[in-house]
C-alpha cells in the first residue's frame, strides 16, 4: 500500500487551503421527491394498517449494499478500531483510539486530513473543563445547559444523549489540556446561553494538527487518498469492517473489530440535498464546497445499506446567511448582507427583528419564505455608516462582542462593483429598485415609509428592533442584496443511541458500527444555534472521543 509521509498527514495540504477561497456553488434546480409506496404503514394484529404514517424515506434510493465478509476472502488489513473520515470527528476518534491502547486505523478519501477544522473558529466548552478553571470562568450549571439546548431544539433530541454531551464535553478540552494545545482565549459568554468556549491557536485546523500529531505518535496507521465505499457485515449482519479505494489499489478490505463513521454529512450531494431538504437546499449557499470539502453523504449510505435508518430530522443544518452571488465570507458585500438594514420579502414585507442578526436569524428568516430568500435594503447613509463607523453587527464568533469589527471604507466601491456585474441591485429610487430586484413595487415603498416613522419615533412597535439600529432610508442611491439560507455542512445523519451506536429500525444498536458529528442524528435536531456556539465542533470531538471509550469496552 502507498506510504503515507507526516508531512502529508497532518494538517491541511495547500490544496485544501487553496479552496477556501473558492467561488460560490450554482444550486441545483428544485423538484419534489415523493414515493407513495415508501409511504407504508405500520400494522400489528390489533392495529389497523391505516393508523401509523411513516415518513418518506431515501433509503432505497441512497444505500450502498455492504458485502459479505464471507465472500471477500483474507483482509489486506486489521485493526481493532477502524477511522473513516479524518475530519473533526474521526481525528478525534482516531487519537483517542490509540491512547486507548486499541491497533487503529484511520481512512481519508482526500490527500489530507482536517475536514471541517478549516472552518472551526470556536469550541464550546462549560465550567468543569481544565481550561476554564485556569481562567476562573464560570459556565451555567449543567441543569441550565441542559434545559436551553432541549428548548432551543423544541425537546426532540435524544435526553441521554444530550445528557452524555453535557457531562463529558469538559474531557475532549482536559485531553487537548493534557497534550499541550495552546488557547487564543477560555471564556464564558455568547448570545444569551449559560455557555463558554475556547479558540484554539489556529482554531480548528490547529486542533485537528495536534490531534494527526498525537495520533501517529502513537502508533496509528493512516491512509490518505483512500475512501471506504461499502461497509462489510459478517453473516449475522454485524459491521465488520470496511472495502475501500486508494489511487494505487481498488477494494481493499479492512477488518476490524469495531468501525467509527465520521465522514461529515450530505451538504455538497445534491441529489441528498433535494431529497432531504427540498428548494431551500437547493438555493442555498453551501459553504463546506466553498471551502473545498467534499461531504457526500458516502459515510450516510453505506451505513443505511447495513441496516441504519434516517433521523427524523434529516434537513438540520449549520446555518448561516449568504449572499448567493457574492464571494467569500467577510468580503465587503457579505458584511454588507448581514448588517441590520431592512428585511422584505419579494411581497415587500417586513420579514424579522433585523438586529438579532446571529446567522441563525437569517438562516430561519430565509428558510420560511415562499422563495427561500428575502433582501436586506439599505440606502447610500448606510453605505456611508459602513465605511466610517464600526458596524452594528460584528464578528460571526460566539463570544466575541456585536462591535468588534471595523469600518469599511472600501464598502461604496466594492458594491459598486456589485452591482455592475449584476449580483446586487442598486437603483436612484425605490420603485426603480424594487423592479430591478423584483419586489412589489408599492408594498415595498410603503413598507419603506412605515419604516422610516418607526426610526424617527425611535420605537420599533412592530418587531421591537433594538434602536440603536433603527435607521432611516431616505438617502439615494438605494441598495437590495439577495440573502438565502447557507451552511457549514448538513447537521443530521443516522440515528444513533446514547453511546453513539447506530441503530436500525427497531431502534437496536448495529453491532461494531458508530456514527458521529454531522453524519449522526438526535443531537441537533431543528438547527444549529449560535446562541449555543460552538457545539457544532464540541460535538463532533465528543463524538469521536466517547465513541473509542465505549468501543474499547468491547474488546
């Protein structure tokens, strides 16, 4: 098999990092999905057929069968715990793994590791970890923690384990406290939850790094450039390892005792996207392609083919505002897209409280609409205010305050730039704006004008916008930027029990297969908060990590 050098294994190749730059993603077309004959009931003998619904699933359409260990002949490799993904989750999983005194391999289809630490800013983390102690920072009680993050997934996520995630986050910080990782900062705060967290230094690819570090220190065994693409199952249909491709050698089977699935989630598979999630994922702005990584959905199918099943609630995702057309994050129309300005729909009307801006806001306020987008409209006194004063909303970072960014003074010209190659609108009056961007022409101007009487009353009584952002747009030029729901990656997978085991439809545990991160279910289960920062990282290390405890106990 091809050797794998450590230059190559830890961190991210300088292709990766290349694509985090990469231009905005053309959506596919939106179509519906329905099967009426997915569409089954259950039945029993004192229950009619017709009593119980089930909901649509993707199984036959997305399962890769597994093969049979008993076809396959000797294993080219074995292991006692076997990796696949070398993302946030699986890194840890791995690392973990081999501190555990279990033989681990790890696979990553790419030609490196790191996933989605490419785009990890903050983990969260409470009172009890190692770091905060240091720093005398004190969380909320884990009855508290407990209770907002059940509220804010309206009480469907699986208690125990979110119970598990609450009471074990503070060890994946102690081990990284342990091995040496350096912080940026340990504090409490956030938008309003009883929650802290911590930068690393070079956030989540610094993480990930160590993580690579450690685990071959250890003695684990890497393989990049190499996918899994089948599960194996032994005859009573127990995982029992995995057949894979490299770039050197096709179906390669790797055995072993107990198979971790982190491979990242469904975010840049249209084809799962249009199932799951319908037109507005399919309008949306997938960040994890435009930072090149390439969550497919792979880890998901091969483990609906051995026997898993869908959570209910498929379409959670990491949200985040975007403006489709526009480039990179942070960019000046970006900044741009998420100031508080004025929300309308393609009606013309007043679509959300334009303050409580924490991308979430702006996921949901798109999510709902008939087109899957609204418009933030702004006049040339904002453009102005952009370029000379801080801006009302900052930094995207959880516990960083709303006014820790800069002026902008480049911000008139790049939109004007915009709005000559076409991808924002910019008009000398509003009814000229209204028909370039294709809002309701008279709505939109007396929805303007309702507006402007709040701002000068100094009183938000429809919404209750903070004042200290209620301005006027009265000043031509005026301006309209397209805001549509975006992700990080897609957030629910498999359904998973308490101790990270996958289950299958009777809801019993698959024996040797364990999921995490984003490729596992009932944890997130409407849509990432950024009131509750941070989780999104801290789950998948959690993941990862407690899965190779309980895996260890089987051995």
């Amino acid at each position: 098999m091809k050797d794998v050098t450590r230059r190559s294994f830890i961190g991210l190749g300088a292709a990766a990092l290349a694509s985090a730059a990469a231009t905005s993603m053309v959506g596919c077309s939106p179509a519906s999905a329905t099967n009426d004959s997915d569409a089954q009931s259950s039945s029993s003998d004192d229950v009619s057929s017709d009593t119980y619904a089930t909901r649509v699933s993707g199984i036959d359409k997305f399962a890769i069968t597994p093969a049979k260990a008993s076809e396959l002949g000797t294993p080219d490799e074995t292991c006692d715990w076997l990796v696949i993904g070398g993302g946030n989750t699986g890194l840890f999983a791995a690392a973990h793994g081999v501190d555990l005194g279990m033989d681990t391999i790890l696979l990553e289809k790419n030609s490196w590791t790191g996933g989605a630490g490419i785009g990890t800013e903050v983990s969260q983390a409470f009172g009890d970890c190692k770091y905060m102690k240091d720093g005398n920072q004190v969380s909320g009680t884990f009855t508290e923690i407990y209770h907002y993050f059940m509220m804010q997934n309206a009480w469907l996520p699986d208690a125990l384990l979110v119970s598990n995630y609450i009471q074990h986050n503070h060890e994946v910080h102690d081990w990284l406290y342990d091995h040496g990782m350096g912080t940026v900062f340990a504090s409490v705060g956030g938008v309003e939850a009883p929650v802290g967290g911590i930068m690393y230094e070079g956030t989540g690819v610094g993480v990930n790094t160590k993580l690579a570090e450690e685990f071959q220190n250890g003695g684990g065994r890497v393989y990049l450039s190499t996918g899994a693409t089948k599960l194996v199952v032994d005859d009573d249909g127990d995982v029992v390892g995995v057949v894979a491709n490299s770039e050197d050698e096709k179906d390669m089977y790797f055995s072993a005792k107990n198979v971790f699935i982190g491979t990242g989630g469904f975010g840049t598979n249209p084809d799962m996207v249009e199932f799951y999630i319908g037109e507005a994922g399919t309008i949306a702005s997938k960040r994890d392609k435009q930072m090149g990584i390439p969550h497919d959905g792979d880890g998901i199918s091969m483990m609906l083919g051995a026997g898993a099943v869908e959570g209910q609630n498929m379409w959670a995702t990491a949200p985040a505002q975007g403006a489709p057309e526009s480039d990179a994050w942070d960019t000046e129309v970006d900044r741009a897209c998420r100031e508080a300005n004025l929300w309308v729909n393609e009606r013309g009307w007043r679509v959300g409280n334009e303050k409580w801006n924490a991308i979430s806001s702006n996921y949901g306020t798109a999510y709902r609409q008939n087109t899957s987008y609204y418009w933030n409209v702004f006049d040339a006194s904002a453009v102005q205010r952009m370029e000379t004063e801080n801006p009302i909303m900052g930094s995207r970072w959880v516990i960083a305050k709303e006014t820790d960014g800069k002026p902008i003074p480049t911000m008139g010209d790049a939109l004007d730039a915009a709005a000559q190659a076409g991808t924002i609108y910019k008009a000398d009056t509003l009814e000229g704006l209204a028909d370039a961007a294709g809002i309701e022409t008279e709505r939109l101007v007396a929805t303007v004008k309702h507006y402007n009487e709040l701002c000068k009353a100094g009183e938000d009584t429809d919404l209750w916008k903070d004042p200290v952002a209620l301005k006027e747009i009265s000043t031509a030029p005026y301006y309209a930027i397209k805001v549509v729901p975006a992700w990080f990656s897609t957030l629910s997978g498999v359904k998973i029990d308490a101790d990270l085991h996958v289950l299958d439809a009777n809801g019993d545990p698959i024996e040797g297969l364990y999921a995490g991160g984003a490729d596992a279910s009932e944890f997130f289960m409407t849509m990432y908060s950024h009131g509750f920062g941070g989780s999104c990282s801290a789950f998948s290390y959690f993941c990862g990590y407690y899965a190779a405890e309980v895996a260890k106990k089987t051995l």
